[in-house]
C-alpha cells in the first residue's frame, strides 16, 4: 500500500493547492508529467503529499533540469 501521493503544479504557485495540481501515479510519472509541462514554457513543482499529514516540496523542474 502506497504511503504517499505526488502532484505536480508550476512553480510560481507557492501554496500547495490539492484541487488545482496535476497527480500523479507514482513518482516517475510526476518526475515525466513536470517535464512535460516544464518543456511548454512554465516550470514545475513535484509536491510529496502524504496520506496523512502536510504536504512537502519534493522537486522542482525547469525543462530538462531538475533541481
């Protein structure tokens, strides 16, 4: 059973916003969707988002880079 869910949203929203991100299925999906986005012109941010508790910036990504 998986402990934690990922988003993605762009980078300039600070705030984690759970009904305006972009969830992903597993982490190698959030890492492809960001780049994705990040490729049309707006970088992104993965957010780590636990089942229970607060979610957490877990990386951002701009183009090909991630950071």
């Amino acid at each position: 059973m998986p402990t934690a869910s990922f988003a993605v949203q762009p980078l300039a929203w600070t705030n984690f916003d759970p009904h305006g991100c972009f969830w992903a299925t597993d982490i190698n999906h959030a890492y492809r969707v960001a780049r994705i986005f990040a490729q049309e012109g707006e970088d992104q941010t993965i957010w780590k988002c636990p089942h229970s508790g607060q979610s957490m910036k877990w990386a951002n990504v701009a183009g090909e880079a991630v950071a």
